[in-house]
C-alpha cells in the first residue's frame, strides 16, 4: 500500500524511477522494491522520497476519503517502520490544512533522523515524557517533561532521546511537512 502510493505520486509528479533516484541518492532498484512492497523505507528514506515527491511523509499513509475533524485515538495514521524504535501518530484530520500535529515515542538512545535535516516552516514541540536533547544548527538543547521549544524548520535539526526512558512529545508544523 505504501509502495503503490508512492509509484503513484511519483508518477503524477511525472518522474521514472531514475529521475527519482537521483533527486533521492538512493538507488533505482531501491525504490523499485519500495513501489512494490518488497521492502519497506527507513524513516530517513522515506522523507527523501517525500522531499523529492514535494509532499509530506504522512500523505503516503492518509486515506483521501472524506475526513472527519475528529481524530479518535484508535484511528490516527502511525508511521513506524519494521527494527525502527520511534513512532508518529498524526493526531490532525489529514495535511490539507496549514498545520500538521502528531505526537512521537523514541526509544531511548534514537533519533528522529540520522543527518540534522530541514523543511519549510515552523515547528513548536512539547516534550510530555522523557528527556529529549535537540541539535538546532550550532546549539544544543536539553528539553525534560514540561518543557517546550520553537524553532524554525530551515535550520538543521534533528531530535534525540536521551533519557532513560521513553521520549514522547508533540510536534505542531506549519506548514503540513512530516
């Protein structure tokens, strides 16, 4: 399903699989496997694909049926790959309004990403549980339970757990970008 979505986009966005390669670095036969469901994208290929689609990681696992603007918590869309320790739940309806909020577990001693990254916009995130070490550009910061931060999404970034325990937090983006 995950694979279908993206061969879709991918030919919407009218690109072979080459073309995409290259935008990505990841390899043809790569993403050939991933349009056929044969392997399943890391989170970090993933958001290249999305990055090269121009579209947010999410729309690959929303359906485009009509939403309703309630979000049960048994029905959110979960991104969480196979040997991965994080997780992200979407807690908004879909990604077709100007903000994006999801909420995301790391286990410890993981990252949201393996290279500090950036996309457009702003980003507020929340820490509810856990202790999260942030790398903003040049600044590192140490977030406990309670406490929140506010940065731009231009500027590197990337987000680590590095507590004991498990790290859940809420991430609000405008725009929709995950």
């Amino acid at each position: 399903m995950l694979g279908e979505r993206i061969r879709k986009k991918r030919k919407e966005r009218d690109k072979s699989l080459s073309e995409l390669s290259e935008l990505t670095g990841l390899t043809a036969s790569f993403l050939s496997q991933v349009e056929r469901d044969v392997t399943e994208p890391s989170i970090t290929s993933l958001r290249k694909i999305a990055r090269a689609l121009d579209v947010p990681i999410f729309y690959f696992l929303l359906d485009t049926e009509e939403q309703s603007p309630v979000v049960r918590a048994e029905n959110r869309k979960v991104l969480k790959f196979p040997q991965s320790d994080q997780t992200f739940e979407l807690l908004t309806p879909d990604l077709s309004g100007q903000m994006e909020l999801m909420i995301a577990t790391l286990k410890p001693n993981t990252a949201t990403c393996d290279e500090p990254l950036t996309h457009p916009g702003e980003e507020c995130t929340f820490v509810l549980e856990g202790e999260m070490g942030i790398e903003i550009g040049e600044d590192n910061y140490h977030l406990k339970q309670g406490d929140s931060i506010y940065f731009y999404c231009t500027i590197p970034h990337k987000i680590t757990n590095v507590g004991k325990t498990d790290l859940v937090f809420v991430s609000v983006m405008t725009p929709p970008s995950f």
